[in-house]
C-alpha cells in the first residue's frame, strides 16, 4: 500500500511538470488585432500635389485639393478634385482659383479649404468660393476637422496653432505647439499631430489641456478613428501607422522607398475604405482596412 500511494504522489508530479513545461512552450495570444491595407483603387497622375482627400456622403463623391505648385506659394493654380467611390475621376480641376489648398471639411452644402493664411468656403451645389477668412495670426494652415455642431477646426503647421470657425468668426484657441499639422475631432477633444516632438496628442475642448496618445510617430499629417478605438496616422514621407487602444503603433504601410507619400487621409467606416493622398505622386490611393 505504502508502495502504491509513493508511486501515485511521483505520478502526479511528473504529470504537473509535463504540464508546466507544455504550457510554457505555448505563447500568450496577443489581445492587439493584426492590422492590414489592402489596396483597392488608384487614380491615375492628374490629381497634382494631392494633398487631402474626403468623402461626402450626402453627394456620394470624393474631393481632393490640389495643390499644384510649391506647397506654400501664393500662386493661384491650386485646385480642388472630384472622383467617385471607385476612383474614377469626376473633374480633376473642379474648382480653381485657390493658391496652395491643403485641409478639406465639410459642414452641410460647405466645403471648407485651408489655403496658406486664409479659410475658403466653396458652395457645393454651385462649386463657387462663396467667402474667404482671412486668419489673423497664422503662419500656414494645414488640416481641418469638424464637430457634428458645425464648428470648424484647423491646424497651423508654420506657426503651432490651432483655429477654429464658429458663427461665422475665426477664433485661435491654441498656440505654442510643436508645428501642429494633423487634426481630428473626437467627442470633447482634438486629435493633433505635431511634426516637432513625432507625437499623437489630444486636446481637450474644455480646458485646452494637452495628454499624448501615442509617440514615435515622425512627421504624422493625416489623422483617422477606425471606430473601435484605434487610429490610423499618417507620416508625410509615406509611411501609414495604426495606433491601438493602448497608444502603441505599428507601421502597416510604408511608401518611402518609392518616394510615394501619405498625407491628410479620410476613412471611411461603414466601407473599411481608406483614402491616401499621395502628395508629390499625383494620385489617390484606396486601401481596405483589414482587421483579424
């Protein structure tokens, strides 16, 4: 009997070894989704220096700011694009005019163009520049977002500021940032992407108070929510980042070799579609997001 039980105690230890040393060979599944582009579309050369891309849902069509020249000449050949949702182009030059056009929001039949130191309003129905702010104080603005109340927000990239316009008046709201370009609004807050210090930082409306979402991120132009608490970013050069939940990024597309850019992106959700500009490329790319 002693014989038995000392026999049966060595078993089980054996087994709860076997067990552990199993169990260690197993690695940990990662709680962080795997994250892909697969590209869709790509729109031939003709949309020069494109620099933002967004979608309005309302008239089902794309636009896309041109802007042509140097990227801060006072030149007067920017323009803005048309294309449709499976990248066939609509009017490459549907409105002229604009000198170097960069961020694009849109606010009922308004689309709202940062170009250098002004904010121009475009009447959509009519594709006419219905007013310009001028926007005193600013160095360069560069990307616009909007709030469901009709606020528009925009970044100043030459001199670190963030704008808005809100019945009918240009406000600043913020200075002192590291060269702010990308912007997105989210409930309560701004996203903001600063050049200066490679970071994702948020804004928050109430207060102005600065927290950092992500870092690393080197010169990081177009922002995104994916709509599960992630983001997309941008870096300029050509690389596209997916920032997780716990402000940790990884690169999921990277263009700089082919001297093919990245810059102010829209997404959009209910499709997976992503929209690059390509900057100095000259076209717009369509990626799906693939998440596993």
């Amino acid at each position: 009997m002693r014989h038995f039980f000392l026999l049966s105690i060595i078993t089980f230890l054996l087994l709860s070894c076997a067990e552990k040393t199993e169990n260690k060979d197993i690695p940990a599944k990662s709680s962080k989704p795997k994250v892909t582009l697969v590209k869709k579309w790509e729109t031939d050369t003709v949309f020069t220096t494109s620099e933002s891309a967004i979608y309005d849902e309302k008239r089902d069509v794309i636009y896309v700011s041109n802007i042509e020249l140097g990227p801060w000449d006072a030149d007067g050949k920017g323009s803005i694009g048309q294309l449709s949702l499976d990248g066939k182009v609509i009017n490459a030059r549907w409105v002229e005019g604009l000198n170097a056009p960069k961020g694009l929001g849109i606010v009922n039949d308004y689309l709202y163009v940062t170009d250098l130191k002004t904010l121009v309003e475009i009447d959509i129905p009519t594709g006419k520049i219905n007013k310009k702010y001028e926007v005193e104080g600013a160095g360069g603005v560069n990307d616009v977002t909007t709030s469901p109340d009709g606020i528009v927000y925009f970044s100043d990239s030459q001199a670190g500021k963030i704008f808005k316009l809100e019945n009918g008046e240009v406000s600043q709201i913020k200075d002192n940032l590291a060269s702010s370009n990308g912007i997105f609004y989210e409930k309560d807050r701004l996203l903001i992407g600063t050049w200066g210090d490679e970071k994702l930082i948020a804004m928050s409306l109430s207060d102005n108070s600065l927290s950092t979402v992500s870092d690393s991120i080197p010169q990081p132009d177009g922002i995104e929510a994916d709509g599960t608490g992630g983001y997309l970013v941008t870096s300029w050069k050509g690389l596209i980042h997916y920032v997780h939940t716990d402000g940790t990024s990884e690169v999921i597309l990277d263009s700089v070799d082919d001297k093919i850019g990245a810059a102010d992106i829209d997404y959009i959700k209910e499709k997976n579609l992503l929209l690059v500009p390509t900057f100095f490329h000259n076209t717009v790319v369509a990626y799906e997001l693939v998440k596993n």
